[in-house]
C-alpha cells in the first residue's frame, strides 16, 4: 500500500519506477488494482504504457487491458493493448475495438493479431470463424491500404487466400475487385469509395463499380448516387461516380449502342437495367442527378449529370434540368444561360438519347443550332438522327426548313451568324433522314439554286448526300458545275455518288455499278441520266426529269469509237442504238463489270457488290467533262484535280424480295 502511494507523487519518473516495482512484485490480487488505476489516470503516456504490460503479465484479472487500454488517448498504449489482447486471447474485445479504432496503426494491428489468433487456435479461437471473416471483410474497405493489406493477409490464414490476392494494399486494388463477382466485393468497393482516405482510391473504386453491370446491386447505386450529389466531395469524385452510373445504367438505344448490348450479353448482365431495378430507385437517381445539375461551381460534374440523365434516359426533374441547360448561347443571352459550352454540347447528345418519346427534347436541341460555339452546334446537328423515328418528326422538319430561308444580303450583313445557321439546319436535316419529297427536298433544291453563301449551299449537298433521293440528281448538277467554289462541287459529286436508286431495283437484285451521266443524240447532249448495272445481270437508266427507268440491251453494251474511255453504247428496246457520257469514271470499267455479272450467273466467279464507278474519276477527267454537258447548262461541268483523287466509301444498294 505505501509503494502503491507513489502513484499519486508529482514525479513522472517515480511514478514509472513504482509501476515497474508493482509489477516486479507479481501479486496479481494486490498489485493490479495500483497498475489499474496507473492505467487509467496517469497523465504520462508512459507510465501508462508500462501500467498496461505489467498488467498484461498479470494476467489482468479484471479487464482493464478490455476497458481501459483500448480508450487510451495514446496510441502507443493502444497498440499495446491490442498485442496483450491477443497474448490473452481476446478476440471479442480485438473485433468489437481495436479493428474499428480512429488510429489505421491500431486497426492493421488489430487485423493481423485476429489472423494470429485464428492460425494459434487451429481454426477454433473463442469467436467464431465466421465471426472473424464478417469482421475482417469490413476492413477490405478501410480508409487505409495498409489496414486493407493486413485484412487481406489476416483473411488469408483463414483459408481465404483469394483475397490476399486481390488486397495488395497499393492503387491497383479496386481494379482488381471490378472483375470479382458477388456481393462481398461489391461491398469492399463501396466501403473504398465511402470511406478511403486517399482521393485517387476513391475514384478508382467509383471506376470500378461502373463496370460491375454483371451485379446491379442497390447498395453501390445508392452509394454512387449519394457521392454524386454531395457538393463538399472533389469534383474528380463526383464525376467518376456520375460516369460509373451512366455506364450501370445505360439503356441501349439504336444501333450506336449494339456494342454495349452484345458487350452486356456477353457478360451475363442485364441488357435494360430497368427490367432489374425498383422504380423508386429511379425517383432517388432522378433527385441526385438534379442536385448535380444544378452545381453552378463545376462544369465537368454538370456535364457527367448530363449525360447520365441521356443514358438512363431519365425524366422527371433531372430532364427539366437538362432542357433549361440546353439554352444557346446567341446575342440574348440570359441570366440562366449555360456558359460553359461542353455542358450545352452534352445535353444535345443527351436529348438524342430521349429519341422519338419527347417532343420538347427535338425541339430543346433545334434551338441549339442558334448557339454561336461551333462544338454545340455540331452536337445538335447530330443529335438529329436521334429523332428520325418520332411521330412528330415532320413537324420538326419544317421548322428547321424554317431556318433555311435566306434574308436579303444586306441582313446578312448585319448578322455574319445567319449563313451559318442556315447551313447548321440544313445538315440537321440530312441527320433527320425524312426525306419528304413536299418539305424537306424542295427546300435543299432551292438553297442550291438561289442561296449566296457557299457554306450553306456545301451543307444542302452533304444533306441531299444523306438523304440519298433520286429526285435529287438533277438539282446536284448545278452545284458540280461551280467552279468558282471546289467545296461545293465535291459535296455535290460525293452526293452524287451516294444517291440510291434500290427503288428501281427487282427481288434479290444488286447494283454493282451506277454513275450519273448524259444521253447523247444527234451529237447533243440532251437530257441527264444515272446509268445503272446490277448482277441480275441487268442494265438500265432512270431519267433525272421523270424517274422512270428504262431497261437497255446489256448484250449490246459496247464502248464509244470516238471516245472510249468515256462513252458507251448500247441498244434501247423501241429506240435503236443510244450513246451515253459519263461524268465519272472509265467506259471500259462498265465492260469488265458486265462479263464478272455474266460469269457469276454461269457460276464461274464470285461477285462482290461495289460502290459506283462514278467516283473513280482521274485529274484527266477536267477538260472532258468540260465539254460534254446537257444542253441547258448555263456553266460548263468542272472538277478539280483534288476532287477527283477523292474517293468515298462503296455503297451497296440491295432490294430483297
């Protein structure tokens, strides 16, 4: 009792001296209330520490190790503890404190200890084996690698190597969990993404949830929801989390996204998350995405939110957002207007997505052609495509042949804008593919013969090239011939080339060679026509005035005397022998084509469906073309050497029975 009155003395050293003699003494029902009270109340960390292994060595009959030592303010008296809990094992005290303590030196020290444990005790420590696996799965999450590195190694002395494996403690952890099926690592990710101290471990654990669509489980939905809308997170986290939930949750939508269904099928994964998720999960996705939408701080986390909501394809609020976003930035710019243009771009890629069910989302990305940033205005004109199939797909081609009217010159003028989204809405119709010949035809004919600015007249050809019409191959002619501007005549040859005359064409019938080209007679060159050669083997030409087609005599086909490179001659049943020029390609091309077709119906050789000979067109071809031209050219026809090397994609035009 005198040498325990020491404790209370003002002198640390002393103190310490009389812990060490208390304990030298080793009567535990005498000495371990003095240490106990040394353990508890001492201000010096050291004294404490050295209350704590006398203690530990007197077996501490009454648990102060358990309930003392384990709240230490002191680390170091922690870490003691966690090794004496394990000289006594203590498991229960290891699993309920140490594992879960603030400091990750005393969780790692607590993990390795229970591996200790379990391998001292042969599989059957006072806990039961299940009970230490729960407990050290929690910690394959830990805010620290080094805890997750002693988890894993823990885990392995208890015949769960396969975790040691994929829990090295270092930046590749979470990317190889991303491949590991089940819910256990799907949850180690969510604990990474939730609670990791290291910014880069989260993000990366984010990364690795947006490919886990093989297990869409609400616990990482939710936990990458909550990361996405919470404003106090770094942006990089925030956007990784928005793009992992873009990636789980994107519903395929035409045929941009048949890789991600046959990817999705491959994988044993859900082609429509919808089919797999409650519909109130949608209403808390709706809800964070909004919140996302609306940091006005961060544009890349805008952005991200944007195209989640087109990948999902959701509505409710967040589409809201998304169409008030969609304002373009022209002269009236308001208050609420979107200044970053990569977010404006997105949502035009994002109301594509909604397709044909939303009319205000057609109408959101029309009024993104007025935007003066030219990567917004792209995104719209593209975003076309997306409405191709909607009921109300007419009503928005006439309101964008609205914007192809030009004003006078002296408006344009004044707004050096107005050719520009003249041409922006006639690329938007080739997008649209509704080739109505009472709207949309006639107002691309019309920019080509009475607009001023090159630009948009460009833009109506690579339209018409798009939509592909026949009706379209005499208007294209007056654009071929302008000199003045090569841009326009090789958008006007490459629609040309790209016209499809399938229409024409009978059951199971392949064109292998089609050109435009001028009936000859008399030694004038009348009326124009595209010439045609499928592997029926069958030849014949549809006039560009009526679009009638005539069936020619392919046996009679034969090269031009005066002129073989260029011209060919054939018989027209009820009209004799006709001679024709072609504005592209080679005469003697038409031949060789002919005797492969006839070869392939005697089954002597295989025939592959080819582009149109038109685009076969050499530096030679100017003075030619020059002079052979219908006679109501007003210009003569010109093309230019670097128009001619061009050369485009084959076309295949088939018609199936």
């Amino acid at each position: 009792d005198e040498l325990a009155r020491g404790l209370a003395d003002s002198n640390a050293p002393l103190r310490l001296r009389v812990v060490q003699d208390l304990g030298e003494i080793g009567d535990a029902d005498r000495c371990s209330r003095p240490l106990e009270t040394a353990l508890r109340g001492d201000a010096d960390a050291n004294v404490r520490a050295a209350a704590l292994d006398r203690l530990g060595a007197l077996g501490d009959v009454f648990r102060a190790v358990d309930e003392v030592a384990t709240d230490d303010a002191s680390v170091d008296v922690r870490l003691g503890a966690v090794d004496w809990l394990g000289s006594l094992d203590r498991p229960q005290t290891l699993l309920a404190k140490s594992l879960v303590d603030a400091d990750a030196r005393v969780r790692a020290r607590a993990a390795e200890t229970l591996g200790i444990l379990f391998e001292r005790n042969n599989g059957q420590p006072a806990e039961t084996p299940q009970a230490f696996r729960s407990a050290l799965l929690m910690r394959l999450g830990d805010a620290e690698r080094a805890v997750r590195l002693a988890a894993a190694k823990a885990l392995a002395s208890m015949r769960e190597r396969t975790w040691a494996d994929l829990i090295r403690g270092d930046a590749d952890d979470c990317a190889r969990l991303a491949d590991v099926r089940g819910q256990k690592a799907t949850a180690v990710l969510v604990f990474i993404l939730c609670n990791a101290n290291l910014g880069d471990d989260r993000v990366k654990a984010a990364t690795a949830l947006g490919s886990r669509d093989r297990d869409l489980e609400l616990l990482s939905l939710n936990a990458l929801c909550a990361c996405a809308s919470e404003t106090s997170l770094e942006p990089r986290l925030r956007v990784a989390a928005l793009k992992a939930l873009d990636a789980l949750l994107k519903e395929p939508h035409g045929p941009d996204d048949d890789a991600l269904v046959e990817r999705r099928r491959n994988r044993g994964a859900a082609v429509s998350p919808r089919t797999k998720l409650p519909p109130d999960f949608y209403d808390r996705l709706d809800a964070n995405l909004r919140k996302a939408l609306e940091d006005s701080r961060e544009p890349e986390v805008r952005l991200a939110a944007v195209a989640c909501v087109g990948g999902a394809r959701c509505g409710g609020l967040a589409l809201d957002r998304v169409l008030e976003l969609a304002r373009p930035v022209n002269d009236k710019v308001g208050a609420h207007t979107e200044q970053s243009a990569d977010v404006r771009a997105g949502c035009a890629k994002a109301l594509k997505r909604l397709g044909p069910e939303n009319r205000d989302a057609a109408f959101a990305v029309l009024s993104l052609l007025h935007d003066k940033d030219v990567s917004t205005r792209d995104a719209a004109v593209q975003a076309f495509a997306g409405f191709a199939d909607a009921k109300f797909v007419a009503e928005v081609a006439r309101a964008t042949v609205a914007k192809l009217k030009a004003p006078s010159a002296a408006d344009d003028k004044k707004n050096p804008f107005g050719p520009v989204l003249r041409a922006a809405a006639a690329r938007a119709l080739g997008f649209l593919r509704f080739d109505s010949p009472a709207v949309v035809l006639p107002a691309l004919h019309d920019v080509l013969k009475s607009e001023r600015e090159a630009l948009v007249r460009r833009a109506a050809c690579g339209a018409l090239g798009a939509l592909r019409s026949p009706l379209s191959l005499k208007p294209l002619l007056h654009p071929f011939k302008d000199k003045r501007n090569p841009a326009v005549a090789a958008a006007a040859k490459d629609a040309l080339a790209n016209l499809d005359y399938s229409r024409f064409l009978q059951p199971d019938e392949t064109i292998i060679a089609y050109t435009p080209c001028v009936k000859r007679s008399r030694r004038i060159f009348t009326t124009l026509k595209a010439l045609v050669m499928t592997d029926a083997p069958r030849l014949f030409y549809v006039d560009a005035d009526t679009l009638k087609p005539k069936n020619c005599d392919l046996n009679t086909l034969e090269l031009d005397d005066k002129n073989s490179d260029r011209s060919l001659n054939f018989h027209l049943p009820g009209q004799g022998k006709v001679s024709v020029v072609l504005l592209f390609g080679h005469a003697p091309d038409w031949l060789a084509k002919r005797g492969q077709a006839i070869n392939l119906r005697r089954g002597n050789s295989a025939l592959q469906p080819a582009g149109p000979l038109s685009i076969q067109a050499g530096p030679e071809d100017d003075d030619f073309i020059n002079n052979h031209q219908p006679d109501d050219s007003p210009t003569p026809l010109a093309i230019t050497a670097d128009d001619a090397a061009t050369s485009a994609a084959p076309r295949v035009h088939r018609r199936w029975s």
